[in-house]
C-alpha cells in the first residue's frame, strides 16, 4: 500500500478546515499523512490542528516561522513528506471517499506519474461534508491527456486534485512565487518530458463563488500569469500572449460552472 503524503496549506481557515481535514482522514485507502503548514493564522486554525493530531496520529501540523505565502507553506509540508506520492488539497476544499484509492489505481494502471481528476465546485458558503455531498452539476472535466503544449495554452489541473510519484518525480517543489506556483510546478514537470494523465469521474470539490461569478481574484492571476509565461517559462512576447488569452478564456469558462 502506497504511503500518499497530503499537503496542505492553512491560513485564517478555520470555518472551512474542520471538513477539509475530515475529507482526507475519511478515505477509503487510509495509508496516509496529512502535513498541514499553518502561515501564522489569528483565527484558531492552529489550535483546531492541535486537536485532529491529537485525536488522528497521522495529522502532522507545524506552524511556519514566518508569513510566506501558500506557494512557501506547501513547500514546507512537502520538505516533510515520506509518501511514496504527494497530493494537494487547500483548506477550504474537499475529497471525496473514494478520492485517493481510485486515483492511485489510476496512476497505476496508465503508468502515470503525474495524474488529476475531474471535480465539482461548491458555493463558498457550503458547509456539508465530503461524506454526504450530493452531485451537483457543477463539473470541471478533466482533459484525459494533457502534455506541455497543452498545459501553456490554459492549466488544466486542478490544484485540489493533483497527485505526483516522488519514486519517478523526484521531490519537487513549488517555485517561489506569489501566485500560481501550483500551475508553474505542474508545467516544471512536464516541461521534463513527463505527461499528465486526468481521470475524468469528479473526485473532489472545489470552494467557489455562485454559478456565473468571475470574481477580482481570478481577474488578478491576469497579471501572475503573463509573469509565469514570460519569467518563469521564459516564452517569447506573442507564445506569451496566446498563452494568456487561453487562460482568461479558461477563467470566463469555468465561472459559469
């Protein structure tokens, strides 16, 4: 049984922590630890962690020195993994059950070192939890194959949903980025010659606006983007541009899910 090291970001979360730990500490394949980096929260996350460790062994949460970011926060829980794979998950989303068992069987049977799933988006004031979501038919599909061509023209992985094979990978880390280091470590890996592989069932869910909402969050990774395209990814002006384009297009998009 594969060891799955979950990492999590956290940060003045504690309305939406509570079901995003308990979406990971109920998966049917329970080999696991949650490493979860609190970025100096004011709102009690950290006390609230302190209890699921106590109660769960595999809770591992740690305080970081200092305000980093989420970018730095994963990267510190990821300095800490022993899993054979590394997945994500935000503090404000959630797993389903079956999440990690069926991605690993996945990853598995298609030899796929990089691989994500579908998932459904939930309004920001959800307050259900994983184990008795009711599909909705709000879905962003996941892409079957995507390599790096692919992933320049618009990201179609959902940070929530992610899972990489350290025994193939490497450890890797994020960028040190203000924004979209998940986007910019996805397009790292594949920029090494490894292609991503999506299992289209919805697996997990996603905290987001009403149906229709573009909100000035996802107007600002505007900015971010062109950054990655064209520091990080060191594209030329017009690849740069088109890149762009289908990234506000993708944001246009999915906000009417």
């Amino acid at each position: 049984m594969p060891l799955v090291s979950v990492v999590m970001p956290v940060y003045n979360s504690a309305a939406t922590l509570g079901a995003a730990v308990r979406s990971v500490l109920t998966q049917t394949h329970s080999d696991l630890e949650l490493l979860v980096t609190d970025d100096q929260s004011s709102d009690g996350s950290m006390d609230l962690l302190r209890e699921f460790a106590e109660q769960d062994e595999r809770v591992l949460p740690e305080s970081a020195p200092e305000r980093g970011g989420a970018g730095r926060a994963r990267n510190l829980a990821i300095e800490r993994a022993r899993g054979d794979y590394i997945a994500f998950l935000d503090s404000d989303d959630m797993w389903l059950p079956e999440k990690t068992e069926k991605q690993l069987a996945f990853a598995a049977e298609g030899d796929a070192p990089l691989t994500f799933t579908s998932y459904f988006k939930m309004d920001a004031d959800h307050d259900g939890e994983s184990t008795d979501w009711v599909p909705n038919g709000r879905v962003i599909r996941a892409r079957e194959h995507v390599d790096y061509r692919a992933m320049l023209v618009r990201d179609h992985i959902g940070a929530l949903t992610a899972m990489y094979d350290r025994n193939v990978l490497g450890t890797r880390l994020m960028p040190e980025m203000r924004k979209r280091q998940d986007y910019a470590l996805w397009l790292s890996i594949m920029r090494d010659g490894a292609d991503a592989r999506g299992l289209t069932e919805p697996l997990a869910v996603y905290r987001a606006g009403q149906a229709g909402s573009l909100s000035s969050n996802k107007l600002s990774l505007v900015q971010y983007n062109w950054n990655l395209y064209r520091e990080h990814e060191h594209l030329s002006v017009p690849r740069a541009t088109r890149a762009l384009a289908g990234a506000v297009w993708q944001s246009l998009r999915n906000s009417r899910i």
